[in-house]
C-alpha cells in the first residue's frame, strides 16, 4: 500500500554563520522515510541531529536543498500536516480565548461555515477530553497537560491526515503524559490519523510508536519496527541509546 508520506533523499542545509557566507552547512543528509496511514512512527536521537529540521521540511516550514517529499492525500500541506509542540502555550495567544483560536483554525481552512465553528470547536474539545466551559477560557488558566490537549484539539481543526508532534509531551509529569499518549493512540484508532512523533524518550517509542527512525548527524542511521529494533538492534548506536534507556 501506497504510504501516506514518502520522504526521499532528503538534504537540508543551512548558510554557515560567520561575517563571510562560506558555505552551507548540511544538516539533514539523504533521509529517506515512510509514514503509512494509521502508522505511528518515532524519530529519535541526540539533540541537533536533526529532528525538528525533518519535521519542519515535512510540515513545508523548513527549505529543502534536494530530495522529495510526497504526501498522498487531497488538500494542500498546510491543511494535512499539523504539528504539535512541547510548549503550545507559546503558541498560543494568551489573549484569546482558547475557542476563538480554534475557530480561527477552522475559518483559516474554511472547514465549515461560520455558523457551525462554534459547535466544532466544543466537539474538538470535547474530542481532546476538555469540557465546553474551555472555550472561552484563557491558555494561562489551563494545566500542561490541557495546554497539550489544546494544541492537539487546535491541529485537529485542520482536518489534517499527519500529525507531527515535536517533543510534545517531553514537559509532562509521566501520568499526564500517558494520558495524552493514550488520546493520541485514540485519534489513531478512531480518525485513522498517522503520526511521526518526535522524542528523545525511548520509553515512549516503546509505548506508542509502530516503527522507528534512528537519526545521527542529520543521517538515519536505522530504521524498523520497535518490536524488532528493541529486541535486537543492529547500529551501534542505537545499541547505545536503548542501553542507556535500560540503565
Ligand atoms: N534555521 C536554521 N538555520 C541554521 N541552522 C539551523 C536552523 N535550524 C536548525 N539549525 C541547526 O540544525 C541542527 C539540527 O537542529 P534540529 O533542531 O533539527 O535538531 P534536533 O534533532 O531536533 O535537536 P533537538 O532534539 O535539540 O530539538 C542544529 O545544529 C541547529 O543549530
């Protein structure tokens, strides 16, 4: 079956900084990746290796030097591929009210008439377990794991097919966090949505992911089902981060 995102020979590369542009430096090299509906698939490693530049590229908010990025759905980029982040506070404006800035996610897509944004946005917030009062409340009255809920109703809104969350639940206590992995599992079950899931926490690759992308110095250095790579890994280094995992 046709997955739902191909990535192919992707290569990102950025201005060297410095008084005289050098060069450019090359942080994502030769990344080729699917993503199949319903799938979830974890992209994991060190910091700077270059997680957030793939997301970015596959959300279309990244440049991308060569390669290709192939989504199969209808609909323009900006509507299938969402991102969810660690803070969505910062995202969100803290003078509007956390109803309004769905709507405006809704009118910005034009999902439904104007009419009718209102009576979705209670139904997405009622879809990420938040009651109706949220709607015209503030982000700031809102505990990390509702902000989280917030951020993934306001992707949602979009009616997107792929969700990329960016280290989205790394700030949480570990039993909100499991609350908004289950809902994610949820929204996989229910919506078939698919999801690339950015993290540097192996236990929840572990827990949540179908399937594994290893990146090390912009390059993928294994990829797999986490069954197979957990229980036998083949690069070295992913011997050492599932060690380190262990402890
Ligand atoms: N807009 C940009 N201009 C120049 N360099 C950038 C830009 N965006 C990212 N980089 C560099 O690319 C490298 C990879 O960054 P990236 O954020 O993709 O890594 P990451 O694996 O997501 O790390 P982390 O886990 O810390 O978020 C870093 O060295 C970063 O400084």
């Amino acid at each position: 079956m046709t997955p739902l995102l191909s990535v192919r020979n992707l290569h990102v590369s950025y201005p060297e900084n410095g008084v005289f542009r050098r060069g450019w430096r090359s942080i994502v090299k030769d990344v080729s990746l699917t993503v199949g509906n319903g799938e979830i698939v974890g992209l994991i490693g060190e910091s700077g290796s270059g997680k957030s530049t793939i997301a970015r590229a596959v959300a279309g908010l990244a440049p991308v030097s060569s390669g290709a990025i192939e989504l199969t759905g209808n609909g323009p980029r900006a509507r299938q591929v969402q991102m969810i982040f660690q803070d969505p506070f910062a995202s969100l404006d803290p003078r509007m009210s956390v109803g309004r800035q769905i709507a405006e996610v809704l009118a910005i897509h034009a999902i439904c008439a104007k009419d009718e944004r209102r009576a979705r946005t209670l139904a997405l917030l009622a879809r990420v377990g938040l009651p109706e009062s949220a709607y015209d409340r503030l982000p700031h009255a809102f505990s990390g794991g509702q902000r989280a809920r917030i951020g993934i109703a306001r992707a949602l809104a979009a009616e997107p097919r792929l969700l990329i969350a960016d280290e989205a639940t790394a700030a949480l206590d570990v039993s909100v966090q499991a609350q908004v992995l289950n809902l994610l599992m949820d929204l996989r079950d229910d919506l078939g949505l698919s999801l690339l899931f950015i993290t540097h926490d192996l236990a929840v690759v572990g827990v949540l992911c179908d399937r594994a992308v290893v990146l090390r110095h912009g390059e993928i250095v294994e990829q797999g089902t986490v069954a197979e790579m957990f229980a036998a890994p083949q690069n070295e280094y992913t011997k050492t981060l599932l060690e380190a995992h262990r402890g």
